[in-house]
C-alpha cells in the first residue's frame, strides 16, 4: 500500500469514527421532554366563554412578570397598583398609532416603544404624543386563569 493510500484510509476512518460524537456533541437540548413537568406553563384555552370572557393567561404569569397580554385580543392586565386584589384591563393598542404598548413596572405606566407615549394604569395619558387614554375591559381571576371580557 502506497503512503498516500494508508493515509487517506486512515483518515476516512478516523472522520466516520468521530462523525457520531461531534453530531452528539453539536446537539442542544431540545426542551421536548414535559414529561417531567418542565418550566414552560401550560397554555390557557383562550376562546370566549358564554358569559363573554375569556382567558389571556395564568394568575401565576402575572405575579411573576407582572402583566399578562393578548396580542391577538390588543388587550394587557396588571394589578391595580392601589389594590392589589383588583385587576386593570386595558386595549394595549397606543392611541397614537396603533403600536402596542407593554407595562413598564418600574415607572408604573404603560409605555408605547414606538414614539414614547406613557399611560397610567387608568389608561389616561401622561406623555404624548398620544392624546386620547387607552380604552378599558373589565377583568377578574378565576381559579388560576385571567380573564377578561373585550
Ligand atoms: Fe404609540 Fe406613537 S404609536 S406613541
């Protein structure tokens, strides 16, 4: 056997011998197993009820992040900042141009990214260029969900 012959063997052997632990290697995880009761929260089934509400999320969500919001409802929930067991509702669509607006914990507000506007937990304005408050649901808490009615 020529040299350049040996080496090539050699060197194919050696690639499909390792190729299986680099491909094991190169792998992330996935996150497929719940088996186990990972961390990801179940989804709430968000169809409206017959009594008009209908979930955005778990009251555990909200506590934890501080809101719970629908983007395809436009709507956004927190609790009341003057009485915890309460809740506020509120079309996150800014009434500026339509960008949707997050609350913003720390400055006790929700706030538009798009040209800066700022809501209090009321809806009304507090920073423009958005002239008009954000409009309101009623919400509640039903066993762990958040509901609201739009
Ligand atoms: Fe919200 Fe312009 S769309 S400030």
């Amino acid at each position: 056997m020529k040299r350049r012959n040996f080496l090539n063997w050699v060197g194919v052997g050696f690639f499909a011998t390792s190729l299986p632990v680099v491909l094991a290697a190169c792998q992330t995880d996935t996150g497929t197993d719940t088996a186990g009761g990972g961390d990801a929260p179940e989804p709430v089934d968000t169809t409206p009820r017959e009594d008009g509400f209908a979930a955005i999320g778990r009251v555990s969500e909200l506590d934890e992040t501080g809101s719970v919001s629908s983007k395809t409802l436009s709507v956004a929930v927190i609790r009341d900042p003057a009485n915890a067991e309460a809740l506020i509702a509120v079309n996150s669509l800014c009434t500026h141009q339509g960008c949707a607006v997050e609350w913003e914990a720390g400055e006790g507000a929700f706030a538009c990214p798009c040209h800066g506007s700022a809501f209090a937990p009321d809806g009304s304005v507090t920073s423009g260029p958005a002239e008009d408050p954000l409009g309101m649901f009623e919400a509640k808490i039903e066993d762990d969900l958040v509901l609201v009615k739009t």
